[in-house]
C-alpha cells in the first residue's frame, strides 16, 4: 500500500491510546514578529484531529491562507484605505525605533480600529482622508463602550500619532481628526514598591522551589534597580541578544558592566560592588578593600553555577525565560509566599529606587541607568564614583534600620 504524502506543516502523532492524531504546525519563519506586507501571519498551529482525510482538508485550507499571507495575494489593503495607512505607519522608521513592548500594543490597537463593524463596511476598508473629527469621536464613543475608557483612549493615541505621521508625509491633509478630542487619560495607579522583607520572603520561597534564577532576578531587580525586561533579558527582536546581564560581565566583589537594554545606542554602565576602604575597621578586607555594597546580591549569584552568557536562566529549559514564562513562576512564587495581589516584579526596582531615597539617595541615576541630554561620554567616570556613595549609604541605612528593630 502506497505511503499518503501529507501536505506541507502537516504532522502525525502516535497517541498513548495506540491512535493517531494530526497537527498543523506554522513554520518558525511565519511565527510572529514576521510580517508580509504589513501584516502577521493569519493562521496558527492547530490540531486537526484523527480523522485523515478531514485533516488533509484543512490542512490544504491552512497552506493557501499562508502562501496568500506570503505573497500578498490575501489581504493586502486598498490603496488609500485606513488599513494601508495602518501597513504604512507599520513600515516607517518611527514604529521601528519604538520597543516591541510599544510596537506590540500599537498594532493591536490598529488591529482593533480597522476591524470596527461599520454599517456596509470594516472602518479600516474606508478612505483615510475621507476620516473626520465626527468619526473619531463615534469610534472613541464605540470603543469605550465596547473596550473600556482607558482602551478607547489609547486607540483614539495611537490613531492621532499614525496621522501625525500621515501628515508630515503628505498621505492625508491637516487638520488631525484625532487631534483635540478633549481626552482625559487617566494613569493607572503607579507601581507599588515592595519592601525588604517581601523581597527577602520571595527569595526564601524562589530558593525553596528550586528556582534560584528567580531569586537572583529578583536581587538584579532590587539591588541595581533594573528594569523587568533587562533583568530577564527577553529576546523580541534580534538585538535583543544582547541584552540582559551576563557572566563575563560579572566580576564577583569588584565590578558589575551592565548592557543597557532600553536607551539605544547607551554606553556600558559600571556598577563598584565594594565601598571605599575602612582604616579604622577590625575586618582586614574591609581595610584594604572597602565593604561589599550589595551583598545579598552576590550572595545570590554565588549559588548559581558559574557559565557563559546570560545570568537569569530557566531551570526547566536551560534558555532565557520568555516573558510568559517569568510571569507564571513570578505569580506561582508570589502565592507560595502569601505576598500580596499588588506585589509585582516591576515593584522590586520601585522598592529599590525608594530605599535608595529612604538612605538620602536622590540621584539614583547612576545606579538605575537612566540618563539625560546634559549628560556626556565622560560621565561613566563620574557615575563610578556616585553608584560607589550610592551603595555606600543604602548598606549604612539598612544596617542602622536592622539596629533600630533589634531595640527593645
């Protein structure tokens, strides 16, 4: 009996029960962010069940909707339509040079606008210069209603910056019709700092539940003030290879370099991890060296096995964590601990950021990396030396607060 040659992605799979069951996998160079014509991929790896010749089907069905997505046959927008003008903005340097965390909300917000129901038609099918201020202020009353005050706010932003753009480019004329809606975006409650003794229950807990790599994510975050996406090093696009913390660029009770992640272009950050020498202390080290500035910190890299690349590693994949996979350790830690709902990973830099000012710290540039245009190539020397009185006060603040606690 001749073998059936299945269709391209096409995959069978042995069953425990002894059946066979088919899948369609979309291939790695069509998994999101690709784009063709400024578009994703419109189909996604599905299971076809047991039946062969209904798989084969659908499977077929599968294969033409993404040779169409390829070649642009399906779904390549009107020219001079909203959804063009979307795909336009989509290509332009502006969306590029944004972060994918940016990059990604904005498409799905453009996603959502054109895909709003109007009577004859989708709102992305109509003329882009044919929008006015009446239809923006129908769409923001639709989408609130629909999606919520704040999602109606944000999509009536991202449409006001992609004709920003369509008007400097001459594709629409001025006036903006998202332009001056009397919009009031109300920002959402900020961050809440998490203090010292949850950072240090988290830890516990992380070490306990065979996740070192968390409680080190942790301390990067706490100690040195790190953003969440730096910390885990997440790889949306190809640059982001180099992001993160990595082991050469660790020298234990010495130096840490750090790789900005966010500021394009920033030079390496120098972090001392020890403070200035203590003549009058009765630890010889401390004399000659100076103290260790981030303690709980080293302690926690020590206990990972010393490699190559990247700190923060996934126990159960030995890669990187994807961003899905931080936040359902981070939340499964959390309540293992008891913590709070509004403990957060973010909270762990704002905790910092507020010890720091707690200790009389309120110049925490050179320790969190933010920077401004005033500052030059020389400024690594001079945030040296701030990080090094930086530590120096936080360790002072801790250990008189530990003081504090121990009185009767």
């Amino acid at each position: 009996m001749a073998r059936i040659r299945l269709p391209r992605y096409l995959r069978s799979k042995r069953l425990r029960d002894g059946a066979t069951a088919y899948f369609w996998e979309r291939p790695t160079w069509a998994k999101p962010p690709a784009e063709r014509y400024g578009r994703r991929c419109p189909v996604d790896s599905e299971a076809l069940g047991q039946d062969l010749a209904a798989a084969i089907g659908k499977a077929d069905l599968l294969n033409t909707a993404l040779d169409e997505w390829r070649t642009g046959v399906q779904g390549k927008p009107a020219e001079g339509t909203v959804e063009a003008l979307f795909a336009w903005y989509r290509a332009h340097d502006r969306f590029k040079e944004a972060s994918w965390r940016t990059r990604r909300d904005y498409r799905a917000y453009m996603e959502i606008v054109a895909g709003v129901q109007l009577k004859t038609t989708l709102f992305g099918q109509r003329r882009a210069v044919e929008v006015t201020a009446a239809h923006a202020d129908a769409m923001y009353r639709y989408l609130m209603k629909e999606r919520g005050k704040r999602a109606g706010a944000y999509a009536m932003q991202v449409c006001r910056r992609v004709w920003n753009e369509a008007i400097r480019a001459k594709k629409v004329k001025d006036p903006n019709p998202f332009s001056r809606m009397g919009i009031k975006m109300t920002a959402k409650k900020g961050n809440r700092a998490n203090t010292r003794a949850e950072y240090d229950l988290f830890r516990a807990t992380a070490r306990a539940e065979g996740f070192q790599s968390m409680a080190t994510a942790a301390a990067i975050s706490f100690e040195l003030l790190r953003r969440v996406t730096d910390v885990f090093g997440y790889i949306m696009d190809p640059s982001d290879e180099e992001r993160g913390f990595f082991w050469e660029d660790y020298t234990p009770g010495e130096m840490f370099v750090m790789r900005q992640g966010k500021i394009a272009d920033a030079p390496p950050q120098y972090i001392p991890l020890r403070g200035d020498p203590d003549p009058e202390s009765d630890d010889p080290e401390i004399r000659e060296r100076g103290p260790l500035l981030y303690p709980e910190l080293e302690a926690e890299l020590a206990r990972l096995p010393r490699g190559t690349g990247h700190i923060v590693i996934n126990e159960l994949t030995g890669k990187r964590y994807t961003e899905r996979e931080a936040i359902w350790r981070w939340q499964a830690i959390r309540e293992k601990a008891g913590l709070p709902k509004g403990f957060t990973m973010t909270g762990f830099r704002h905790g910092g950021a507020t010890e720091l000012g707690d200790a009389g710290v309120y110049d925490i540039r050179p320790v969190s990396g933010h920077r401004t245009l005033q500052q030059t190539a020389t400024y690594n020397k001079a945030t040296q030396e701030k990080a090094r009185k930086a530590g120096t006060a936080r360790q002072r603040h801790v250990a008189e607060r530990a003081r504090a606690e121990k009185k009767p």
